[in-house]
C-alpha cells in the first residue's frame, strides 16, 4: 500500500517536471537588482533587451517544430508552453513599465 502511493507521488512529480522543463520562453523578473543604480544608457539597453525577450516570447506561440513535435506526441508539454509565453509577456511588459519609470525619475 505505501510503495504504491510512493510510486504515485514520484510519476507525478516526474511528470510535472517533465511538462515545465519543456516550457520556453525565459520568465524575466519585472524588478532586478541594481536597476535603480543604472544610468540612462543602461536602461536604454535593458529596455532594448527586455523588448527582444517579448519578441523572442511571442515567436514561441507559433508554429515551431518544439511545438508541433509537443502537439504530435506530449500535448501537456504544448499547453506548459503556451501558459509560460502568456507569463513571459506580461513580466517582460511590467519590466518595461519599471524600467521607464525609472527613466522618468532620472529625467532621460
């Protein structure tokens, strides 16, 4: 009895870690240490990298060969994806939010 729900308990947290290490794009933290030290031409390059981390996310919602092989034979895996795509927009655009605010405060 208790090597089966054992058992269980390992295939589910096999199969969780599975489907989120399947999961792209990179999650970005919307507030990073330092930020506040940065000067305008550096928060003119996070912006510039927090941008392509958007880009880079929404490309990921199309058709990819990840995402095709994911619908053909791990759909769990497709759906991580998607979830995590939605995530890494919404932080990469309150990073920007933060990041000009913080070039307003500077006066750049």
């Amino acid at each position: 009895m208790y090597y089966l729900i054992v058992k269980k308990i390992i295939i589910s947290f096999v199969t969780l870690l599975f489907i989120y290490s399947c999961a792209k794009p990179h999650v970005i933290e919307s507030r990073q240490y330092g930020d506040a030290d940065k000067s305008c031409s550096q928060l003119d390059d996070e912006i510039y990298r927090t941008e392509q981390v958007i880009r880079d996310a929404k490309e990921e919602r199309g058709l990819t060969g990840t995402n095709i092989a994911a619908t053909l034979f791990w759909l769990p895996g497709l759906a991580a994806t998607y979830m995590n795509v939605n995530k890494a927009v919404e932080a990469g655009e309150e990073r920007l939010d933060v990041l000009y605010n913080l070039k307003a405060k500077k006066n750049c």
